[in-house]
C-alpha cells in the first residue's frame, strides 16, 4: 500500500476544551488503523516525537510547556492534523470568548424552556379552573 493511500489519523481530545488551567489532566486519543504486526502509535509534540507507544496519550497535572501541537501517527494511517492545546497558569482564562456550547447542549436548553413555559401555562390554566 502506498502512502499517499493511507487514510489520515486524527487526534481528539476527551476533555473536548482545548484551553486548560495548570495542573488539569488531559488525554489525547489517536484514531487510525492498525496492521496486526504493529499497534503502536507515534505521538508528536510540536514536532518533535514522544515515547508514548499507546493509542492515548495522557498528561497528568499540565503545564504551560505542554501548549503546542499534538498530532498522531498510527502503522497504517499518515500524519494526523495538528490539535492546539494551551494550558493556562491561574483562573485567569478566558472561556467565556471560547465557549461555544454544542448544539445538542444548545437544543436541551431549549427544550427545557420550552417545557417550563408550557407547563408554568397548564399550572395556571389548571389553578383559574379549579
């Protein structure tokens, strides 16, 4: 099988924020195939290569020196994309700017609203009657 033939690995983080305070523990997982001869993955740290051979890479208590680009490399698969991580120093992080809900969350919020209303509006309706 040729390179250019591999499908790409892609790297994904289980906390899902890609911003984290100090000391947060954080797991990257590789997702890519595999030959039955080798199941190792290559994990990249800007650029340059760690010594992890699992499919996850875990980092226990970050620091700022483990911000950068990660990316995976599994046997049968080519260089994932880059993931950012930053990890921040305090609570001084801006997450407010980099919240963005996804849309099941979103859509729940919306639905219990409207399930409030309506049943606030049957409350009422039900309590006039009586």
């Amino acid at each position: 099988m040729r390179t250019e033939d591999l499908p790409k690995a892609v790297v994904f983080l289980e906390t899902q924020w890609y911003r984290v305070l100090e000391k947060d523990d954080v797991t990257l997982k590789c997702q890519g195939a595999y030959s039955p001869e080798d199941n190792s993955t290559q994990w990249f740290h800007n650029e340059s290569l760690i010594s992890s051979q699992a499919s996850s890479y875990f980092i226990a208590a970050a620091t700022v020196y483990d911000s950068g680009e990660y990316r995976c490399q599994t046997s049968l698969s080519t260089l994932s994309d880059p993931v950012q991580l930053e990890v921040h120093i305090g609570f001084a992080v801006s997450t407010i700017s980099s919240f963005s809900p996804p849309g099941y969350q979103v859509s729940f919020c919306l639905v219990m609203v409207l399930l409030f209303a309506v049943d606030t509006g049957l409350y009422f309706s039900v309590k006039t009657n009586i």
